[in-house]
C-alpha cells in the first residue's frame, strides 16, 4: 500500500529577512525555525532544507542498508549512518556525503561495503537525489 507524509511551511517576508515554520503534519513531532541565515550561514538552533534532506538520507539508506543485510543472512546489530549535505549559496545542493559504520556479526568489510554501496544506489531517498553527487565512506565498528 502507497503512503503519503505532509508537511508544511508558513514562511514571512522576503528571502534574506524573512522567517519561516516547517511543521510535520503526518507524525506531529513538531514544528521547526527556518530562515535563510540558518541555511546559508549558522544553524543557530533553526533547520533548513538540506539539514531535513539529510536526515531523510540518513534514515532512509540505514533502512536500505539493514535489509539488505538480513535478507543475506547477516542482520546488523547496529548502524550509525551520517548524512552532510552541502549547499552552496547561488548553486544550490552540491553533494551528499553518506558514512556509516555498523556491528554485523559474520560479515567481513569487504561484504559490509558492498552491502552499503548497494544500500546507496537502491534506497528510495537516494533514487529521489539522482541529481546530485552522493559518496559514500563505509566501515565496520
């Protein structure tokens, strides 16, 4: 079954003085600052869109990552999965870098690597970003 999450953002004024509120609709967790200076410069306790982009990312690819282990026969015990996107003011986002390093048990790095590469060109979030840069640094803890 198809799945589909709101969120919505009520921003005020002009770009570089304006403000702005992102709101997750469909789980309720909250509602979130954002503003320009919190992209283009210091967060200063605000998000921005490469900061929600990122942890869509990171989210995204440790899911990909632990199915696609247990579906080889090796679950992982753990996964910490780091997602920096980078944004250039007048270009826009210029890549995504994904680290993770994982506990799994049995798999040597060799495998582990390979399940991540795999895990980076297949989860949904990736596919989705196609259009910018994603690298990749994978180890095991």
């Amino acid at each position: 079954m198809a799945t589909t999450r709101q969120a919505h953002t009520v921003w005020e004024g002009n770009l570089i003085e304006g403000k702005g509120v992102v709101t997750f609709d469909s789980s309720g967790i909250g509602e979130y600052d954002v503003s320009w200076p919190s992209r283009s410069e210091a967060a200063n306790g605000k998000t921005s869109p490469e900061e929600l982009i990122a942890a869509a990312h990171s989210s995204c690819f440790s899911m990909a990552l632990s199915h696609g282990l247990a579906g080889a026969g090796t679950p992982p015990t753990k996964l910490e999965t780091k997602a920096d996107v980078t944004f250039q003011p007048g270009t826009g986002i210029t890549g995504i870098h994904l680290s993770v390093v994982g506990e799994v048990p049995g798999l040597d790095e060799a495998a582990f690597v390979k399940a991540a590469e795999d895990a980076k060109a297949n989860c949904p979030v990736s596919q989705a970003l196609t259009g910018t840069t994603i690298t990749l640094s994978a180890s095991l803890a």
